[in-house]
C-alpha cells in the first residue's frame, strides 16, 4: 500500500492536473500550438551557466548545463547524463533541477543535462542523432569527463530518449535493426544511414555508458505521433503556426513511400531491444522505477520481460499505487527508497 504522503500527493496531482488530463486531441494540440515558442525557449537558470552544443548533421543547437557537486569534489568515475520528462513538448520543471543537482551533491558525481529541441520543432529521429554527436564529443573531446563511464537516465520522455540512444549506438556498431511486430516475430535489417558521421567511435561511447494523474492516453498519443513523424505527417491538417525553417522536418517514411509504423523501433525502443543480443559482451545495467499507477507501467513489465528473455542484466523496482515520476517529489517515503536504489548503482 502507497505511503499515506504519497496518497496525499496522488490527490493532489490528480487535482492540479484534471483539465490537462482530461483534454481531447484537439484540446492538446491547441496547447502545443500556444506554447511550442516558449517551450522552446533557452533555459535561464539563476545559478547555472549553461555551454552550448551544435550537432554537424542534425544541425540542431542545445544548450549544456554541467552539473557539480555544491558539498564537496566529484567522488566517483561515473557521469550522469540526464534527460528531462514533458512528453517531448515540455520544459525542464523546477523539479527537475532540485532532482539533477541533488544526483550530483548525494552521489558526488558529474551531471550532464542536455536540453534538447522539443516538438514540434524536432523528432526522435533528429533528437538522437544530436544525442549521439554530443556523446562522441563528450568521450572524445572533453577533457573532464575522460576516462569516466556514462550513465544515460532520463524521467517519462527522457527515459525514452536515454533508451533509444543506447539502442541506437548498438545499431551503429552492429549495422543490425530489429523490430518485434504484434505478432511477436522479429524482424532484422541492416543498419542504412544516408550520411554517416565522420570521427565517431560508437564503440567507445558504448564502452562508457552503464545504464497515472499526470498523463492520459490523449496526451501520449499525441507526444508519440508528433515526436514520431513531425507535425506535417503526423497532423498534416492542423496549423501549429511554426515558421517552416523551423518546424521538425519529417523523418518516417519507409522505402516504399509510406508512413512507418508508430511500433517500429524507432519510436518503440521495447520493440528494438532485441538488437541487444548481436552486442553480447556490452557491459551495463539497465535499472528502471515505476509505480503501479503509471500509465506506462506496463510497457515498462513488458520491457522487463524483454531484457530477461535476451539475459541482459536488468532490475524494476515497482511501487504499488505510485504515480508517473514519483521519484521527482523528493519528500514521499517511495522517492526515498528509490533514490537509495540510485545510490547503491553508483556505490
């Protein structure tokens, strides 16, 4: 049974978040339209200097906030990189920033938190390659982090982007793209990329990486289609009023012409995992929170089962009625025992 705090803030959320929660398709996508500018804009953070990063074939500019901690040096060898949540139309929240700083002063470790273009002014497809180049540079490059093994994490979208980066490095240095279908049968292609990145080591990025009230099946179904496809094929009828130098160029087309499908790898990391099993000796752990009463909650089992199934080294830590991203509220007795779970991968 849930803590009676996190009850509490169960009722809470559900109440702050009722109108969001319960908005139609057209209700959401009317609010991306009002906010995408702002959404989009830098972050300012009163006590942090953020550096600034351009990928060469993404061509998309992030801003880089390098997180130290306030207590005392970096302790141990490892670097966090962390990806916000927002269902990829959302900006870093005040939680957010309390959460990375305090990975940084509790685990004595270097974070890294990248603040990538949300849509629809970007895709999954555009985000990870730019997530890519700036590893390769952060291995390569940057004098601070050599020699130190990264941990990709995220919460709610930003777990997907830390997960799809990772498949997506497996796939570069194997050349192989799964895809388990409805029908559970798996489907392996070779990797094509039209234009290859020059001077990025993917093995050694590898090398360096261990591993509800708030959301509503509307608003996922309209994050996934727009991080998907962009907004000109996924709601080619809707006006956003983005400029078209700066809208999300389409990505998902197949080879015949045709809209991709929302379950390929691509956009479903659960259903590409199996590209896993063609890097037997990658090293890392893939260690997951969730409650309950997460609406993701069973993508997340199933995702599990997955990891078994190929014998990669795994953990879920389930909470029962616990919400999206309850870790995020630093002051509920389950965010606490999760945060120890946290510390004890970096002990």
């Amino acid at each position: 049974m849930p803590s009676l705090r996190a009850r509490l803030a169960s009722a809470v959320v559900a109440w702050k978040f009722s109108e969001r929660k319960n908005a139609s398709v057209d209700g959401i996508l009317d609010d991306i339209r009002s906010t995408w500018e702002k959404e989009n804009d830098d972050e300012v953070v009163p006590t942090k200097t953020a550096e600034v990063f351009t990928a060469q074939q993404s061509g998309k500019t992030w801003q880089v906030y390098h997180i130290r901690p306030r207590n005392g040096p970096v302790e141990v060898g490892k670097v966090v990189v962390y990806f916000h949540g927002g269902a990829f139309i959302r900006r870093m929240q005040d939680r957010h920033w309390i959460f990375v700083q305090k990975l940084a002063d509790e685990l004595k470790c270097d974070v890294i938190v990248p603040i990538y273009t949300l849509a629809p002014l970007a895709t999954g497809t555009s985000c990870i390659q730019t997530c890519i180049e700036l590893l390769a540079h952060l291995e390569r490059d940057d004098i601070r982090y050599r020699n130190k093994q990264f941990v990709l994490t995220g919460d709610s979208a930003g777990g997907w982007i830390a997960l799809r980066t990772l498949l997506a490095l497996v796939e570069r240095q194997t050349g192989k793209v799964t895809f388990r279908d409805r029908q559970d049968k798996v489907h392996v292609s070779d990797l094509k990329l039209e234009q290859q990145p020059e001077d990025i080591d993917y093995k050694a990025i590898l090398d360096s990486i261990s591993d509800d009230p708030w959301l509503s099946k509307n608003i996922i179904d309209v994050a996934a289609r727009l991080w998907s496809y962009g907004p000109s094929l996924a709601y080619p009828t809707y006006d956003f009023g983005v400029p078209d130098e700066r809208k999300a160029l389409p990505t998902a087309y197949d080879e015949a012409g045709g809209l991709l499908d929302i379950e390929e790898s691509r956009f479903s990391p659960v259903n590409g995992l199996d590209c896993l099993k063609f890097l037997p000796n990658l090293e890392t752990q893939f260690t997951t929170v969730i409650g309950t009463h997460d609406i993701l909650y069973p993508s997340n089992v199933r995702m599990q089962e997955r990891f078994k199934a190929l014998g990669v080294k795994s953990e879920l830590h389930v909470y029962e009625g616990l919400f999206h991203v309850f870790p995020l509220l630093p002051w509920l007795p389950e965010s606490m025992d999760a945060f120890e779970k946290i510390r004890a991968l970096f002990a």
